[in-house]
C-alpha cells in the first residue's frame, strides 16, 4: 500500500537497479507505462509501448521464418482432455500448470478442455490427417498465439505470466538430418532477434537430459544474463524425433513406399523476451530502448517561452517541420521541459532532441543520447545525418555494453567448490562435466546452480565424476 502511493508521489524509480534488480523491474514496467496489472494476478495487460514492441520482434522472425518456407496458421485455443495426454511423456510434469474450461454455461462438458498451454497436440492431430507421402514434406506451420499456464511461483511482467504470447513453429520432415538442421536454423533467426534488435548478447547449446523438453529428442536453447547475476532461459528449438509422430500416426510413404514416421521441431520465442531486453539494457532513470526495436526512435522537444511569443512560434515550426521530414516524434505538450525529459527517459526513448529560442538564433538544437545521457550541439543542417549515425551507434554500443558484462561474467571452472564460489559471485561457471540427471543433482545440491546450455567442446575431467570428457555446460543461478 505504501509502496503505491510512494510511486504516485515520486516520478522517478523507487529502487536503484544496481540496489534491488527485483523492486527495479516491477517498477520500471509500469512507469514506463509497458504493463498494467489486472485482477487476476500473472495476467497483464501489455499496453501500447509495450505491444510496439512486439509488433516489431514480430516482424523480424516472421520475415526470417518465411525465408525458411514456414507459413502462418491458426489452431484453436481449447485442446480436449484425452488428446493433449495423448502423448503422456510431454504433459508430465507440465499437469499442475494446466488450465481447464469444464462448463458451457451452466452445462458441464462430458470432456473438459484445456486451455493450450502448447499445441503440439492440437496441430499435430490435424499434422496426422494431412501427411501422406514424402511429397507432403517438409510440413512448416508456425502460429502467433497466446499460451495459458497456471503459474504457481511468483509472477513478474513478461517473465513470468499465467497467459503470455509467444510464436510456436511446428514442423514435420522426411529425415533426422533435415529436422536437426532447421533445429539450428531456427535457434540462429533467435539468436539475431536477440542480438541484432534487442542488442542482447546470448549463448546458445543444448539443453542437459534433466532440463530439457520432455517430448524432444534435443532441447536448443538460448540464455541471456541479467544485471543481478541471474541467467533466463531466452527461447528453445527441439527436435522432437519420432515420439509425437507414433503418438499421432504422422506417417509417410518414402520414395520407395516404405511407410516412415515423421521427424519433428517445435520452436518458440514469447514476450519474455522484451522483459529480457528491459532487464539487460535499463537503468535508474527508466527503459533503454535499443533503437531497433523503439517505436519511437527520436523525440523532439520544443522549449517554447511566454515572453517571447516570436521566438516560441519560430521554434514551433521549426520542430514539426524535422518531425515532418524525418518522421520523429513531436512532444509540444504543454509541461515544463524537465518533466517531458524526465518522461522520455523513463520510457526509453533513444535520442532526444532539444530545441529553444536561443538554439534557432544559432541554427542549432541540442541532441541528448538515452544511453549515456550525453550531449551534442549540433547544427541544424547536419542532424539528420549525426541521429542517423547516433541510432546506429547506440544500438551498437548497447550490444557491446552487454556483450562485456556476459563475457566477463563466465569463468572456467575445474572443480565443484570453484563452481560454487563463481556461482555466488553472480557469475556463470562453465565446466567440463557428462551429461545425466544424477550429476546434474549433485551440481545443484552443491553449488545451488542450474545447468543452462551447453558449451563448446573442450578436454577436461568432469566436476562431478572426474571422468575424462570434451563435453561442457554453463552452470549459474537462474529465473
Ligand atoms: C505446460 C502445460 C502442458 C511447456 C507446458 O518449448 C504442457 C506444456 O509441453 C509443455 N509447458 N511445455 C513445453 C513446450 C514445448 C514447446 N512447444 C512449442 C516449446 C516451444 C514451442
């Protein structure tokens, strides 16, 4: 209750990042007004700064996909009971998080229905009516949805929700080779998401036997790293094998009229991502938007005084005239200069332009950068060729930035004690070590980390079992 009307009062952010990571976050997506809250608690409205967002990551991976010959497709959001356990192995341990619709009305359904958390099933019964022959392949669908998972740990906007969107694809191919293939494929469009328009370094592997999907032969996956210490786990692309196909009779006649089950990926990248970009890139005064994925790149604000009626009208003009040209965005409302800074900041805007009388007089403006809050004078004939390099280095430098904290933050470990003191400094370990659930047990009860993805090969013996191997795995603390 306090903490409420303390926001009211304070326009800036109640917690420093760097203090408390946790009371930051919760802050900033509601002042930057990303989130509003709702009466059902892990269901958020994403607002339109937000929305933006995703509209623009949209773009990008959809593009990408239908370079790869994926098409788009809708599946219903109500999956009955007896076909989403059709294959039992991939909604163990998934139960508990299952919503379920059982009435019509006042009417109870003789079958309930589950709210799609996933649709492999949905898809993959119509997957089964469609194939026939090897000319049927590869199938490529994907569909832009949202998920519904009754989440029981605590709820935070955009990592972890009870409905949040996402993209599921879901393919289906003759072989293992061409399957395995797309698996990469399609966790590389991730990794340029990531990279290239949200300016957030990753690392990319394969997720360890225990951690990895249930239904899937192969779990890829991307991991990014937060401020705090903490890894998240960004995306993941899993070849399925043949296990959904025996379940569903995907089958197929080869060339040589062998009856042959299909291969299958399944892949998805959901809003989380944004929550992950905004816990990379913000800071004490609000958002850092990468200027890629802005939907607002710059904003002119114009400082206009009573007094000087000509001077205001002048810059006036001049200000919707660059907003006109460049399509920027105008920000004449009537509050005092510092409070509409104040505002852009917060909501991570990455390039600000000032203009006042006295700026005209020099035919100049004022060009404040979001990330490191520097400033140019700049004349008013070159800015819009000094913002273009700007956003370009912005972008940049913000990769760059983060690129040097996870770089810095993952360490080579030999044993489980070093492991453990790496884990406790906020820091990734990555370490030799085989693969199984048994020593996957052991690393967690001994460090308190999480196995993450794997690592490049490298010969070492095995922080667990001492066995001499080339398989490695990052390990860290994770959300
Ligand atoms: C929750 C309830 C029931 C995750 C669940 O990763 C089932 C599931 O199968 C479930 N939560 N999963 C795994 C989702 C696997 C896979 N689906 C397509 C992906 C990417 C997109």
């Amino acid at each position: 209750m306090l903490n409420h009307f303390y926001s009211f009062m304070v326009k800036g952010l109640v917690a420093k990042k760097s203090d408390d990571f946790s009371a930051w976050y919760a802050d900033v997506v509601l002042k930057a007004e990303l989130i509003e809250h709702t009466s059902v608690s892990g269901c958020m409205v994403y607002r339109p700064g937000s929305f933006a967002i995703w509209e623009a990551l949209q773009r990008f991976l959809d593009s990408e996909f239908k370079k790869l010959g994926v098409q788009n497709a809708y599946f219903p959001s109500l999956i009955p009971e007896s076909l989403l356990t059709k294959e039992a192995d991939h909604v163990e341990g998934f139960a508990p998080e299952v919503a379920w619709v059982t009435h019509g009305g006042d009417k109870e359904l003789s079958e309930r229905l589950a709210i799609r958390p996933t649709s492999e099933t949905i898809m993959y019964e119509s997957y089964g009516k469609w194939i026939r022959s090897y000319r049927d392949l590869p199938l490529k669908l994907n569909q832009w949805c949202n998920v519904v998972r009754w989440e029981f740990k605590h709820p935070r906007p955009f990592l972890r929700g009870r409905e949040f969107l996402w993209q599921e694809g879901h393919t289906v191919h003759a072989s293992e080779e061409s399957a395995r293939q797309e698996v990469y494929a399609i966790l590389d469009v991730y990794r340029r998401a990531y990279e290239e328009i949200l300016a957030v370094p990753v690392l990319a592997g394969a997720k360890s036997i225990a951690e990895r999907f249930a239904g899937a032969d192969t779990t890829t996956s991307l991991e990014a790293l937060f401020p705090d210490g903490k890894a998240v786990q960004a995306c993941t692309s899993h070849y399925l094998g043949t296990g959904f196909a025996q379940a569903f009779n995907i089958t197929f006649l080869d060339a040589s009229g062998q009856q042959q089950f299909g291969h299958q990926n399944s892949w998805g990248f959901s809003t989380r991502s944004i929550g992950i970009m905004i816990g990379v890139h913000g800071d004490d005064k609000g958002l850092v938007l990468p200027p890629r994925i802005a939907p607002v790149p710059v904003v002119v604000v114009p400082i206009t005084f009573s007094k000087d009626k000509e001077g205001s009208q002048n810059v006036l003009s001049v200000a919707q005239d660059l907003c006109d040209t460049h399509g920027w965005h105008l920000d004449n409302r009537d509050q005092s200069p510092g409070s509409r800074f104040a505002e852009w900041e917060m909501k991570g805007i990455p390039v600000r332009i000032e203009l006042g009388p006295r700026d005209l007089q020099n035919n100049t403006v004022v060009v404040v950068r979001r990330d490191t809050s520097e400033k140019a004078v700049v004349s008013l004939n070159e800015v819009a060729q000094h913002v273009s390099v700007l956003l370009e280095d912005i972008q940049k430098s913000l990769f760059v930035q983060a690129k040097k904290h996870l770089d810095a933050s993952i360490v080579e470990v030999s044993s489980l004690s070093e492991l453990k003191d790496v884990v406790e400094q906020g820091k990734i370990g990555v370490a030799c070590w085989v693969d199984s659930p048994e020593n996957e047990e052991e690393i967690k009860k001994v460090t308190g980390a999480k196995s993450l993805t794997s690592a490049s090969e490298k010969e070492g013996m095995c922080v667990v079992s001492g066995k001499k191997v080339s398989s490695r795995h990052y390990f860290g603390k994770s959300y």
